[in-house]
C-alpha cells in the first residue's frame, strides 16, 4: 500500500528581476539567502523544525553541481540525503514529485522540496556549447515545419500557438487576453514580479517578440526560490496538522512520447506529455476537470496556457478561444486559472516554479489568500512543464476535507 503524501507547510521569496534585490548589508541576494527565506517561511508554516526533515531535494538549473546542499545548509547541518535536480523550467515540480515519491514509498515521514533559481537577465541561453543540446532534436523536428527563429523558446511556442490558430480560427487576440488575465490577477500578489495591470491594447501593442506573442504574454528571467514540507499521515497525526494539511490526491509525470516527433508543433512542446500526465492525475483522484476551482498551470507564453486548457479536458480540442471570450477562465468564470499572475507577470525562476505553484495553491485551498482568494475552493490543479523534457501534473485537497 502506498502513504497518503501531505502539504504542511509552504514558503515563496518575492520574485525579482534578475540581480537587482540586494541584502541589508548590501550584498547581492544570491541563491542560499533565497533558499533561507522560502525555507525557513516553509518550515515556520508546518511549525516543525528542520531537524526533522529527513529527505531534501532541491532543484535549479543555473548552477554548480551541489548548489543544493549549500542551499539546505543554510537551515541545517544534519547529514540527510540531498539530491539535486534539474529538469528544465519544470525542476520545482520534479524535487516535489521526488519528495513526495519518498513519502508515497514509506521511505520517509518528512521531506523538504526546495527550487531556486539565480537567472541572467534577457533570453534563456544554453551554458555548454561544445556537446550535444538536449532539445537539438526538438528544434530540428520544428525546423522542417516552421520558420526558424532565436531565441528558441518563443519561437517554439510561438509556432504551436500559430499552428492553432490556423487550425482552429484562434486569434491575436485570444493569446493577448491570456496576458490581460494574468496580469490583471497579479496585482493582488505581493511575490509577483510585476504587479502591473495594462488594457487588451497594451497587452496587442506591446514589442512582438514572435507573432504572436508579443512581450506582456511572455515570461521574464527572474531570481527567487519557493520551498514545501511534505509529510506523511503518521506525521501529520503526531504533530496534529490536519488542519493546514493539504493532501496531494494525485500527481504524475510523463516524458516525451514518439508523437513528440509526429510533425506537430504543439507536440514538439509537450502537448502529447501535458494530456497523459493529466489523464493520469484524475484517475489516482477520481477526479475530472470540471472538480477543480482554481489552477495553476505554466503559462510561460500565452500559447502554452491556451493550449492547455485543452490537453487538460477544460475544454474539446479547438474549443479554448471559446473559454477565453466567456471569461470562464478568470474569478467569475468556471475555473480561476493562474490566480498567482502566472509565470507572465508572476515571474519564472525556473527552479521555483513549481514550488510556488504549490505554496499559491495551498493558500488557495487553506482559504488564505487574501485578495486572491477563490470563492469555495475544494480542488486544485497544478501543471508545469519543462522541454527537452518533462511535464508533472498534482492535484490536491484539503486534509479535513
């Protein structure tokens, strides 16, 4: 029999642009100051202390080798396993996944997921040029159907939202109205990066990066970090946490399948992989789409948000610029998907992300979250995704549901 795995405790940094936080002393806040905040917040929530931790698994993927070791040093010397992680812009998710792995196997009645993320600013770049790129078959594949076009990452999103659009009668402006939303929810998020609001014009007008993206539906480089207590029932009981506990009802993660390669853009950027882990998700939850109030899900383009809503059955294929113009994507709508303000205005440390998607939906379903707060929250949904490649879906509950 497999351990119920529960949220006990969670903790985010603010997300910042890249190298302009500094600390009291005026030192540059670097990756252990970002790891001891949302640590110790984490910790602080489940009430425990860090001695009790048995597993760690940390996740960045600008870094030395061991940077999560130094990380976790900063809230304790205890001699437990740390295991780094890097698996792209879904690294947070994985260290959770591998967290909560350790409780599901009975390995462990205690585990911290930590992600951070010390970025450059401007466009991601690949920081070994003399081997192999991990996602050189990716851009090839792309390649033979799509103009190319660098930096990659907006291009290949880019070419799946087009790719849509010529299917399916998607417009510009559907793609704009995601950026509109999610910058329009970051406002109330005192960790968001940007908590601008700008109309539907400013989002059509600002500089196209890739049509027809243009920069407010786009992702910025960020620096900051995001942390979870994981724990098991037995814990939960002992230290009576059922309260604040959220239990994660289902959670898996799915690598490239041959149809990645089939001659599709949306594939090419992990359509195929988001759809299976999801399917796989509601079946360990017993659980459909339509149970879930507020998501979370990576919107690193405005593209990738909108073909979600698809590969998670929020909607038919082709049928997602229908959610958008009935606003059921947003607070009235069906669902409040990326209350946060999403990785677009949010921000993206690429190792935090999915660590501060779970915090927001924690506090989503503990019915903290201030002026974010959905209305009568029972399920959530968390999705993130990394190329080259990984996507891991979870969905949790509340403990004394």
């Amino acid at each position: 029999m497999t351990q119920r795995v529960f949220v006990v405790g969670v903790g985010m940094t603010k997300f910042e642009k890249p190298g302009r936080r500094l600390n009291d002393d005026g030192s540059v806040w670097d990756y252990p100051d970002m790891a001891r905040e949302s640590g110790t917040k984490a910790l602080a929530d489940a009430g425990i202390s860090y001695e009790e931790v048995e597993q760690a698994y940390v996740g960045y993927v600008y870094g030395e080798s061991t940077s999560g070791q130094r990380a976790v040093y900063e809230l304790g010397m205890t001699g437990i396993p740390v295991v780094n992680v890097n698996n792209n812009c879904s690294t947070g998710s994985t260290a959770l996944y591998l967290a909560a792995q350790a409780i599901r196997g009975g390995l462990a009645d205690c585990t911290l997921a930590l992600g951070f993320e010390k970025m450059q600013p401007g466009s991601l770049g690949s920081t070994y040029d003399d081997r192999e790129q991990p996602m050189a078959n990716h851009l090839m594949a792309l390649a033979e159907i799509s103009e190319v076009l660098f930096p990659p990452a907006p291009w290949m999103f880019g070419a799946a939202g087009r790719e849509h659009m010529k299917e399916y009668g998607t417009t510009a402006e559907h793609f704009a109205k995601i950026g509109f939303k999610n910058h329009k929810h970051s406002v109330n998020n005192p960790f968001s990066q940007f908590r601008d609001e700008y109309t539907l014009d400013e989002i059509l007008s600002s500089r196209t990066i890739y049509d027809p993206l243009t920069k407010l539906q786009c992702s910025p480089t960020s620096d900051g970090s995001g942390a979870a207590i994981l724990a098991s029932e037995d814990f939960v009981n002992k230290h009576d946490l059922a309260d604040q506990a959220v239990e994660i009802v289902g959670q898996a993660m799915t690598t490239d399948f041959k149809s990645t390669f089939d001659g599709t853009a949306k594939n090419i950027i992990g359509y195929d992989m988001n759809v299976i882990a999801a399917r796989k998700v509601y079946d360990q939850a017993g659980l459909g789409a339509d149970d879930f109030q507020v998501i979370e899900l990576h919107d690193c383009f405005s593209a990738n948000e909108l073909l979600l809503y698809e590969a998670l059955g929020l909607c038919a294929p082709g049928e997602a610029a229908r959610l958008i113009d009935e606003n059921q994507t947003t607070y009235g709508g069906k669902w409040v998907v990326n209350p946060s303000g999403g990785l677009i205005s949010k921000g993206h440390p690429l190792g935090a992300t999915g660590l501060a998607q779970c915090s927001e939906l924690t506090w989503q379903l503990r019915g903290t979250a201030d002026k974010r707060q959905v209305d009568n929250v029972t399920a959530a949904l968390q999705h993130n995704i990394g190329l080259g490649g990984a996507a891991v879906v979870t969905a949790y509950q509340r403990a004394n549901r």
